[in-house]
C-alpha cells in the first residue's frame, strides 16, 4: 500500500500489508500480490467507514495495480461500525 499527501509529501510511503487468519502485519519492500494507492485523505475517509475502497476506486481516487481485487481489498478495509462522538456542543 502506497499513501501519499500532497501537502506534506515526506509523510507519504509505502508498506507492505499481510493479512493471514484475519490478523495484519506489516513490513517493508517484500513481494506482494497487489499494490494499492491513495491519497492519505482518501484512507482517512476509508478508516472511518464513510466510504468504501470500491466507491473510491470508481470516482478514480485510488489505484489498484490488478482489478480482481477490488473487492477483496474493499472486504478488508470495510467498516461495520462507524465511529460516533457522544460530545455534546
């Protein structure tokens, strides 16, 4: 996965993720089956849960180096629960 910022491109980079028995570990510059990259505002939004990787995928806001899967990386970052704020303003 490659996370870029345009405002501050030094705090962009790139991992590589692992996913195995529903756990997730991370390590640089090992063989992967797929590369993804988006813009750290656009895995903002995906964390949260207020969009998902295919919508970004279709508006064009993140790349995925092989297009079979899409809907396997949209599965791993899908959010059931979206965070709430119980502060009152």
């Amino acid at each position: 996965m490659t996370v870029e910022q345009s405002f501050l491109p030094e705090n962009g980079g790139s991992l590589t993720l692992h996913f195995e028995g529903g756990r997730l570990t991370w390590s640089d510059g090992e063989a992967y089956d797929v590369e993804v990259r988006m813009e750290v505002a656009e895995l903002s939004a995906l964390l949260l849960g207020t969009v998902t990787l295919n919508s970004l995928y279709r508006y064009g806001l993140v790349e995925v180096s092989d297009v079979e899967y899409v809907g396997v990386v949209d599965r791993i970052f899908r959010v059931l629960d979206k965070p709430i704020c119980t502060t009152a303003f």
